[in-house]
C-alpha cells in the first residue's frame, strides 16, 4: 500500500530534496510551489497539513520540483512574483522584478510630487516599475517602451490586472530611436536597463544565467557599460530643461560613470544612492535648464 502524501509530509520530504540539491531557501521555496499547485496561500498549508494530495496534483508538484532543481526559476515556475506590494506575472520572456528595483519607484515619487508630469519608463520588461507608479501617481502621464513584443504583453496584462492600463502608453521601441525630435519631452526618465558585463556573465547563478532573457541582462561590453552609456548620451534630447534621468546600475559601475556624467555638460547635477544591503544602485542625473534672462 503506497503512502499518503499529505501537505505536510510533501513539505517535509521536499524540503529535504531542495537542501540536498542546494537550492536557497529550500522549505520556503517547497511552500510556494505545492501553494501554486493547491491554488492556496502559504498560510492555508499549515492550516491543512492532514490533507492529502490527489494523484494530479502530486503529478503537477513532481514536475514543479524536477524543474526547480534544475535552477529554472520559482517565480517562472510559479508565474509570480512580488514588487512594491503588487502580485506580478512574469514569463521567461522577461526579467524577474528585484526587490533593490524598488528604490527607482522610491525615488522618482520623491523627485516628484502630484501632479501633471510626463514619465518614461524605458525597457518596462514586465512593467514592474510603471505600474507601481501608475498606481501611486494616477495623475502622472506615464509611458513604457520595450524592444520585445513578449514583454511588452505582459506587461499590458499586469497593467490590465492592477487596473493601470488605461494610464499607461505602451509603444514598442528600441531605446530612444522612435521618437520625433519634435516630440514634447519628458519630466522624468526611469529604466532598469540590462548592466550584466561579459566578465560577470559566467559567474551569475544559474537560475539567472541559464533562464532569465540575455538581452534584459547583458549591458554590452567587459563592464557592461555600453548601453548605459548610450542612455546618457541620448536621454537629454527627451528630457525638458531640468529633467532628471533615473538609471538602476550594478555593483562598482558608479567607479566608471561618475567621471563620464561629471563631464557631460548636458547635465548640471547627479548624485547616487544606495539601497538596503549598502550598495550603490541608482544614479540620477539632471538636465541643464535654461540660463534665466535678466
């Protein structure tokens, strides 16, 4: 006579599975995927631990953990994920939201107030960061641009979800090139863009390395400065006078970039700041306005 798998004896067995093949976390991780599977919340587990499992949801759990030790991604596995209070789809298609992310919503709400502001939020991925604005702006003119056509759904379906869509543009486009130079510009530029450099690219973990998207990743060049670069080069011409352009970087980039945005007379200050673990994660840089005239 074959066991009864029931919640808690799964957890326990799974947990134990998890640790042996290294993966982080590993009861929490066991948690989250048989929740998805029973269509529950983490907490309704503890409150059913003598329930049993059916034969096709013990079927759908075995595929989930074979999949998760072979480092593909919780949250691709689960099609979830959670930023700045809001329940996230996410695909393999884009970028998993980091929580450090939420210092470019953090930010911006601080540059600027209520009001009527035009608002770029360049490479959306799953538009994590333009719906967190939308939803704490409402009265901000707000548009999200991607070169991908995948990522770009998701993110009209998570701004359909959390009932922002019709506060948000969605264009697909590559970088800056799309745009009429006669076009009004923007009060305010915020983009998490690919910063991954060569040279780090083979040390990632392979839940990132093998399964999050290359081209949301790698930032071009040893450094992975390339792209951002570009950025800085091309976001005055899409800024008002006195706009401000918001940039996630990685670890140690601040070491290249602070020389190369000091010099660039188009912008007449910057600054970085640091997010929770003390590591330099955002550089904001503002456009020159306009000399006043006596």
């Amino acid at each position: 006579m074959e066991p009864t798998w029931t919640i808690l004896k799964v957890l326990q067995w799974t947990t134990d599975y998890f640790r042996r093949h290294g993966i982080d976390q590993p009861r929490a991780t066991a948690e989250i995927l048989l929740a998805s599977v029973l269509g529950m919340e983490r907490l309704g587990l503890y409150l059913h631990f003598d329930q049993p499992l059916h034969d096709e949801e013990l079927a759908r759990f075995r595929a989930l953990i074979r999949r998760r030790a072979a480092r593909e991604p919780t949250q691709y596995l689960t099609g979830r994920q959670e930023f700045w209070s809001l329940t996230l789809e996410v695909t393999p298609a884009v970028l998993i939201p980091r929580p450090e992310t939420e210092l470019l919503v953090e930010t911006a709400l601080e540059f600027l107030a209520d009001g009527r502001f035009s608002v770029l939020d360049l490479a959306t991925g799953s538009g994590a960061i333009v719906i967190a604005l939308a939803r704490e702006r409402p009265s901000w003119a707000l548009t999200a641009t991607d070169l991908s056509p995948a990522a770009l759904a998701v993110a009209q379906r998570n701004a359909r979800r959390h009932q922002v869509a019709d506060h948000i543009a969605l264009a697909a486009m590559d970088l800056f090139s799309g745009w009429s130079e006669r076009a009004p510009g923007f009060d305010l530029i915020v983009t998490n863009p690919p910063y991954i450099g060569d040279d780090e690219f083979s040390g990632l973990q392979p839940e990132v390395g093998l399964f999050e998207p290359r081209g949301a990743l790698l930032g071009g060049g040893r450094l992975g400065l390339d792209l951002i670069r570009k950025i800085l080069a091309a976001a005055p011409r899409r800024l008002r006078p006195g706009g401000r352009l918001l940039l996630e970087i990685g670890m140690g980039q601040d070491q290249h970039l602070e020389s190369l945005v000091a010099a660039d007379l188009n912008y007449d200050a910057h600054g970085f700041r640091k997010d929770y673990a003390g590591i330099t994660r955002l550089l904001w840089a503002r456009t020159a306005a306009p000399e006043a005239t006596g």
